[in-house]
C-alpha cells in the first residue's frame, strides 16, 4: 500500500458558490445599481449579440475612468479589492480545506488540491488570502491595463460556458496555469489517460449556475462527482436549480452553499472524498494481491 499516490482534485466555482458574487459588491462598492446592471445594461447587449461574458466585461471596463463610477480601477486596486471579500466566504470555509486535507493524509492515498475556475475576475478572487493560501490554480477573466494610464481596458481572458471545461483538462493532464497562459493550445497536447496526473475519476465539481452546466455534464460522463449550488433564499434559484441541474442528472444533488461538518453540503463533500479515498484503498489492494 505504500506505493498508493494518487491525486484528487475539487474544483469550486467561485462567485455565489463560495462567497457571494465578487463583481456585484465591486459594483456596490462604487455606487453602481447592481440590478440595473445585470438586468438591463448587460442583457441590452446580450440581446444586441454579445456574447453574456463579454458583455458585462465591456460594461465594466466602459465604466472605469477618472470621471467615471469605477475610477481609476486598475489590477492592483481590484486585487486589493478581493482582499476585503475574505470575511465573506460562506460558512464552513476555509475549514473545509483543512479537513478535506486531514481526511485524505489520513487515508494516506495521496493528495488533494484545490482549484476555482470562474467567470468573475481573476485578479479579484487572487486578492483573496484564503484563496492564496489553499488554491492550486486559479482560472478567471483576465484584464489587462492601458500602458500610458495604467487603468484596466481590455479583456485579455473571458471564460465561457464551455470555456470551463477546458480548464478541467487542463487540471485533468498537469498542465501549470502559467504555462497554459503561455500556450494556450497545450491543452490539445494528447496525453494516455493513464499517464494524466488527476483523473476525472478523482475529480469533484462544485458550482451554482447555467455557466457549470458544461462541467457538471462532463464529470458525469468521465465518472467524476459534481455538486450544485443554490440559494435557499431565492425561489428562483430553487426552481431553477432542480430544474436545470437534478431533472437532467447532471448532480447528485443540489445545496445551500455551506460547507460546514454539520451541513448538508459540507457534510456530502466529505464524505465524498472519503469513499473515493476508500476505492482507491481497496482498488491498489487489490491490486497487490493479483501480482
């Protein structure tokens, strides 16, 4: 058993599944109507035939300026930003992590870490120190800065639907973001599947919206394990969350976004990890004794 390495891998969206949405309470903390935003400006635009990232990414960068809502927004002050949500991740975390971390050493088949793949802003959810001290990789829209004002201007990533699950690959064959970013097409590199470094199999997905629709449906067909996230507090949400994520079988199952040892999420997340340690265990045993 001593041989026993394998790596697992949760995988967290990052907005309304582990904090509420970091560009709404940007939007709030610069006076901007949260709902007139989303609601009307960005699916004015949608409805125009901007794709729904680009979109609100276009209005957000239209208002940075000195005389505009979001100022003189640049990378750093977004990252500074993203350092003030930390007392707003929702209950039970970073503790989650800990424990995951403690079940798997304990089960000794190995490691598990920790990734966001998410639509908000990359340099937000970097400004996070729970982020920085617990995340593997951190995959986000990316903007880059004007080089004679220094103010963000243009969208150098934007992550889709469908651009998600490109990550999970990435993730999936050990390609290190910094190189991906590099090379983008490293992702098409083939890899045996024997020889990639975390296996769909090892693999859980944890996210709340139509944006993880494409994730949740491909670790179900790849034998992962895929959670969804809702807000009780919302009707809508509810419904929609039975709707698009449990009717189709595209989860187990679908939770408040709360991770402590007492609540239902937190509780399924690690009992999950657990029984995947538990195969693992059983598979290399197994394993042995066929030699």
């Amino acid at each position: 058993m001593s041989s026993l390495h394998e790596t697992l891998a949760v995988v967290f969206d990052f907005d309304d599944t582990l904090l509420p949405d970091s560009t709404t309470q940007l939007l709030r903390r610069h006076n901007i109507d949260p709902k007139k935003f989303w609601t009307k400006d960005v699916r004015a635009l949608i409805r125009s035939g901007f794709d729904p990232s680009l979109a609100w990414l276009k209005l957000l960068i239209d208002n940075v300026g000195h005389d505009k809502p979001l100022g003189a927004l640049t990378k750093k002050s977004l990252r500074e930003f993203g350092g003030t949500l930390d007392a707003g991740f929702y209950q039970g975390i970073p503790e989650l992590f800990d424990d995951l971390r403690a079940l798997v050493k304990k089960s000794k088949v190995g490691e598990i870490e920790f990734y966001i793949v998410s639509g908000g802003l990359q340099d937000i959810v970097e400004g996070s120190k729970i982020v920085r001290k617990y995340f593997s990789g951190i995959y986000a829209c990316d903007l880059g800065e004007d080089d004679s004002t220094g103010l963000v201007r243009h969208v150098k990533r934007c992550v889709t639907f469908t651009e998600k699950t490109k990550y999970l690959f990435e993730i999936n064959k050990g390609i290190e973001p910094k190189k991906a970013r590099q090379n983008p097409y490293l992702v098409n590199k083939n890899v045996e599947i024997s020889k990639r470094r975390i296996h769909f199999k090892n693999m859980f997905y944890v996210g709340d919206g139509l944006t993880d629709i494409p994730c949740f449906s491909l670790l179900k067909k790849l034998s992962g394990t895929a959670f969804g996230v809702f807000d009780p507090a919302q009707s809508k949400s509810a419904r929609r969350a039975l709707a698009e994520f449990l009717k189709p079988d595209r989860v187990i199952s679908v939770h408040a976004p709360r991770y402590g040892r007492n609540d239902e999420l937190g509780s399924l997340l690690r009992a999950a990890v657990g029984a995947r340690c538990a195969q693992l265990k059983v598979a290399a045993k197994q394993a042995e004794q066929s030699l």
